[in-house]
C-alpha cells in the first residue's frame, strides 16, 4: 500500500506517525509503571488513539473498496472489545494477587 500523492498523502503519513508515536510512547511508559492495573491504562491509550489512527490512514490510503470496508470492521471491533478485555485482565490480575495473600478485602486494598 503505497500513500496517495498530494494533502491527501500527507494526512495518511502523519495519521502513521502519530500511531506510531503512540505505541511507542505507550510501551516505554510500560517499563517505567509498576503495577498491572497502571500498565492497563496505556492499553486504552493505544486502542483508542492509535488503532483508528491506523484505521483511518489505512481507509484514506485504500480509497472506497471492500478492502476499507475490512479495515473499518477490524477498528470498530477493536474498539468495542479493548475495555472489556482490559477489565477482564485487571480482574484476573486483582484475583491472583488474592489468592496469593496481596491483597485484605473483596475491595482490592493493598496489605
């Protein structure tokens, strides 16, 4: 997939620079927090900034097709399951952290 040629072009190439900067950013700022639960909210930086980012890059670079079509379905898709999938994770991680003594009441408050 090769950007289209003019504005157009650049508005997809700042749209990949921006999610680019995003993931990165996010995933330096990971090896820095130390609890799960902190990590967690970069998770919804990257699905909510830098997946329809991508998206709409993609969509503009691809023109009205069917392919566009695919990209749009996998953004929206995206977009409705993350929160979902990132309570589950901080559920699971509050619930071994539990089981192993981390933790006083049904709450979550730390020892």
């Amino acid at each position: 997939m090769t950007a289209p040629p003019g504005a157009l072009g650049v508005v997809v190439w700042v749209l990949c620079a921006l999610a680019a900067v995003t993931v990165v950013g996010a995933a330096g700022a990971a090896l820095v927090l130390g609890s799960v639960a902190e990590r967690l909210h970069l998770v919804t930086v990257v699905t909510s900034v830098a997946g329809p980012a991508t998206g709409l890059a993609c969509a503009l670079a691809l023109g009205a097709s069917t392919s566009t079509a695919a990209v749009v379905v996998v953004v929206v898709l995206l977009a409705a399951t993350a929160p979902v999938l990132q309570t589950a994770i901080a559920r699971a991680d509050r619930e071994g952290r539990r089981e192993a003594g981390a933790l006083d009441d049904e709450q979550g408050a730390p020892r």
